[in-house]
C-alpha cells in the first residue's frame, strides 16, 4: 500500500482501513504462534501499513 494512494482517502475510510489492517495483524500473530503462519514478512509488512495509515490520518487531522 502506498502513501499517495492513502493520501486521496477520507479520514473515516482511514480509520476503517486501519481498523482492518489491525484485526488482520491480530490474526496473522495468532497464526505466527499456532505455526500456521508460513510467510512471516507478513507481520512487519502489517505493521507498517498501519503506521502508514496512522501517520496520513494525523496528518490530515493536525
């Protein structure tokens, strides 16, 4: 996900997005500890889409 393709996006669809991107990341560490989970980047890559979408939403809110 890319920071420009964010940036066109309302604040609630925003929240939205990270809300979802949260339940995923909550579901992939549960894979990751069950040892279901075969593509471990998966986790650093969640974590930083969130971060990407926290940080447009302050922007836009600030």
């Amino acid at each position: 996900m890319k920071a420009s393709e964010l940036k066109n996006k309302t604040a609630a669809e925003l929240e939205a997005k990270s809300a979802e991107l949260t339940k995923e990341l909550f579901n992939v560490r549960f894979q990751l500890h069950t040892g279901r989970l075969e593509n471990t980047s998966k986790l650093s890559l969640l974590k930083k889409d969130i971060a990407r979408v926290q940080t447009i939403l302050r922007e836009k809110r600030g």
